[in-house]
C-alpha cells in the first residue's frame, strides 16, 4: 500500500496560488519518479515521466495493465513534440494546428530518446497536447512529457471523475489532484500519421467528419468496427482488451423508437418475472416510457455530447446498484456518436439486438 495524497484543485488557475503550490508539489512527485491522477478534458490520466521506464513500469503495474499497451505521451507545447519523434508529416501538421490542444492523440515513428517501455515495444509514439488547465499546468511544471493512460484499474470504464479515480488507486499511487468534472468524458481520438492517409485508430473527442474537414481522406482502422476475433491485431493494441464492462450483462437493442421500447420493455418484465434487478440506460427523450426497471438518463439524443459525458459514470453507478442485467438504447452514429457506440459496444461485449 502506498500513501495516496489527494490535493483538492479548484482548475481556475490563473488567480490562485493554492492550485499553483500544489501542482508545483504534483510536478515534482512526477519528476522523482512517482504517479499523479490530473484530470484533463477527456479523462483523468495517470501520470508519470514519460522518459524513465522505471517511473512508467510504476503505472503498468498500478493499473493492472497488459506491458504490451502503449501509454500516450502528454506535452504543453509544440516545441516539446520535435525531440520525441523522428519526422512530421505535412497532414499532422495541420491536425495539430486545427485540433492542439485538445482531445487528439497522434500516432508517430517514435525517436531514440522514447524508452520501449512506454510504447509497448513499438517504434511508433502517442502524442497528445491536452488543453484542461491543469494538465497544461502540470505539463509546463515539471518540464517532461507525461506518460499518462486514463487513471482507471485496467478493463474498467475511464475516469470522469475524481471520485472514480480514488476508487479504484487509493492505495496504488501517490497522488490524486481532485478536480472538476472531465468536461468531454470519454477519451481523445487516436488517430496514426505514419501512413500517407490518416488512419483512426479510436474514435473520441474529435470526429471523424472534424477531421475529413481538415485534411480530406481519413480511415478507419478495422479494429474499431468489429467484435475482434481472437487473431485480428488492432493497430492500436488497446483496442483488443475487454474495457469498461459493467459487471453485469449489458445487451444494446437498436432499431425504430417505438420497437426499441416495446422490446427493452418486455425484456425486462421477463427479467424481472425471474426475480433479477434490471438497470435501462435510457436517452432523456424516452426515459419516461419505462415503467419497470431502473432507469438511468444518458442524456439528450440531440445532445449527444451530454451522453459522452455521462456515460463512464453511469457504468459505474450500475455496478454501485449491483443490478443483474443491463438494456441501452442504440444512439445515432454521427458526430461523437461514433466514439459512444464503440465505448458502449466494448461495454456491452458486442451484444447488440436489432428489433
Ligand atoms: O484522452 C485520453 O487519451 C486519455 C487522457 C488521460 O489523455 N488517455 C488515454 O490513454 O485514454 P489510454 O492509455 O487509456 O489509451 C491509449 C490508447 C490505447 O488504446 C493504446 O493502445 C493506444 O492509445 N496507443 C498508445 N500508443 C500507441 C501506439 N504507439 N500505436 C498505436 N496505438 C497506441
Ligand atoms: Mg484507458
């Protein structure tokens, strides 16, 4: 067990000295070789010093974490890219200039100071520029790249809150900096420029139609689409683990409104007819039109950006509620749309009905 100092962060930087005293204290944790939970706009991270496998071995081993996944490296400014990697392709450079700081990771041909260790025996290296104030702040502080994966026990849904996070590290790290919300709630988008065309590796914060806007021709990796058969190698090694399961069964019923009622309906009638605790992950819109069950909103259908949100830690309140079946509504594929039905599909172990 280790001693896990928790430091209350109000985020609002500039005016205060508290924050600033503890994220100097946080910065210099990182730079002795320990690990600091920091939220950012996507989820909070678990960071360590990008650069010293020692400090970076500490994460795998307090997370739970196959050494095999990579670890994204976080910097504060564009300066801080060109030692880490060995060339810059002309599309990265306008991805970085639409979309840093921000929830963007990049794939790149990794250079001879990124230890093996942190990317998973790759040559190739995740970068991303985050842009919460006090990721920014932390990054500028203790002048290093941060070596930080989202601060959840492996296999569980990423951290929004941090709450979450002193749920499953306390004990396992050496400091949380407990602040606001994550605003974007599920993680950066991955996206690799070592090909000619950009290749998204995971969806997330920025959407697929944000990057067409900006460099035309984009991909996406197979990885993303499919319930991975036992010898697909995703390209994004992350990909292939079972992530944010609830500890319940959770079955997506897609399909025309009105038949998706009717069906999670009578699936939890029949459910609850055997004498098991059903939880509905319900849109906002229809949460009124079930009357058995315990129903939970994700948010607005035409806000999907509050279903991101809300989603990781609905997952987690389903698991406090120790239901014993899980039903969701499908949601559209647009937009962020793309990165919720994956995190929900993962979650859902692909059992996905279509009425
Ligand atoms: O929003 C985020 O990206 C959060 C915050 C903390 O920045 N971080 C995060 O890290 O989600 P993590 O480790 O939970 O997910 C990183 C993903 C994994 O799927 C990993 O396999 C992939 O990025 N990845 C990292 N380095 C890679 C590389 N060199 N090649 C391909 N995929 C890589
Ligand atoms: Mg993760």
């Amino acid at each position: 067990m280790i001693a896990t100092e928790i430091l209350k962060i109000q985020g609002n930087l500039q005016e205060n000295i508290e924050d600033n005293k503890k994220l100097e204290q946080a910065a210099k944790l990182i730079q002795q070789g320990g690990l600091v939970a920091f939220p950012t706009e996507t989820v909070y991270g678990l960071g360590a010093n990008g650069l010293d496998p020692k400090a970076t071995a500490k994460i795998y081993h307090a997370k739970g974490r196959p050494s095999d996944n990579p670890i994204i490296l976080h910097i504060s400014r564009r300066e801080d890219l060109y030692p880490l990697v060995k060339g810059i392709p002309k599309m990265a450079e306008k991805l970085m200039e639409n979309f840093w700081p921000g929830p963007l990771t990049l794939i790149f041909e990794k250079s001879s100071i990124v230890p093996k260790d942190v990317t998973g025996g790759l040559d190739t290296v995740a970068i991303r520029m985050p842009s919460h104030p006090v990721a920014h702040a932390l990054i500028e502080k203790a002048r290093l790249p941060i070596a930080a994966p989202s601060a959840n026990l492996s296999g569980k849904p990423s951290p929004t809150k941090a709450q979450h996070v002193i749920h499953d590290l306390m004990g396992r790290i050496d400091m949380i900096l407990d602040g606001p919300k994550a605003n974007i709630g599920l993680e950066s988008t991955v996206v690799d420029v070592t090909s000619s065309t950009p290749i998204i590796l995971r969806p997330g914060g920025i959407t697929y139609e944000q990057l067409k806007g900006a460099v035309g021709e984009v991909e996406i990796d197979q990885g993303i689409q499919e319930d991975l058969k036992e010898d697909f190698k995703p390209k994004a090694p992350g990909m292939k683990y079972t992530h944010y399961a609830p500890n319940a069964p959770m079955t997506i019923v897609q399909g025309p409104k009105n038949a998706v009622l009717c069906k999670i309906n009578e699936m939890t009638q029949n459910d609850i007819d055997k004498g098991k605790k059903v939880g509905i992950l319900a849109t906002e819109e229809n949460k009124e039109e079930y009357p058995k069950g315990l129903v939970f909103s994700l948010g607005r259908r035409n806000q999907p950006e509050t279903i991101a949100s809300n989603l990781f830690d609905l997952l987690r309140q389903l698991d406090e509620k120790k239901v014993d079946v899980i039903f969701a509504e499908g949601i559209e594929e647009d937009g962020i749309g793309m990165a919720i039905i994956n995190r929900m599909n993962k979650a859902a172990g692909h059992r996905i009905k279509q009425v």
